[in-house]
C-alpha cells in the first residue's frame, strides 16, 4: 500500500481541502489561477467554497485547467 494519499479533487472539492491536501503547492496553484487566499487565510467562509462556486463567482480562473494540475500535482 502505498505511503502517500492520493488526492482525486473535483468541482465539489472546498479551498480548504485543496491547502489541507497539498499545502504550499495547493496555496501556489490557487494563487496561479486567480485565487488570493490572502495572509493566514482568515475569510472562514471562503474556506468552505467550492471550486464550482469560486469559478463561477470569477475568483478561480479556468477550473478544468486548475483540476488538471492539482490531480497532476496530488
């Protein structure tokens, strides 16, 4: 069995599972795709969001591209 998790994220994943899965590497990928978590991370109910939902209130850009590069990363 192997050691490391492996992380199948989609349109429902939430911010938050993306940080809690991939740390750093999930906060840069945000970032590159238009969402600012900001310093500490302190909006809770941002947390909570939905990629779906970031996409389409315009705060992540290119969801099917983002999901192609964290289940690449993940």
């Amino acid at each position: 069995m192997p050691d490391a998790a492996v992380h199948a994220f989609g349109p429902q994943t939430k911010i938050r599972d993306v940080v809690a899965g991939l740390g750093d590497t999930g906060r840069e990928l945000l970032k590159k795709h238009g969402y600012d978590l900001g310093e500490g991370f302190v909006d809770v109910l941002s947390q909570y969001q939905t990629l779906e939902h970031a996409a389409r209130t315009e705060r992540l850009r290119d969801l099917d591209h983002f999901l192609q590069e964290l289940n690449a990363t993940g």
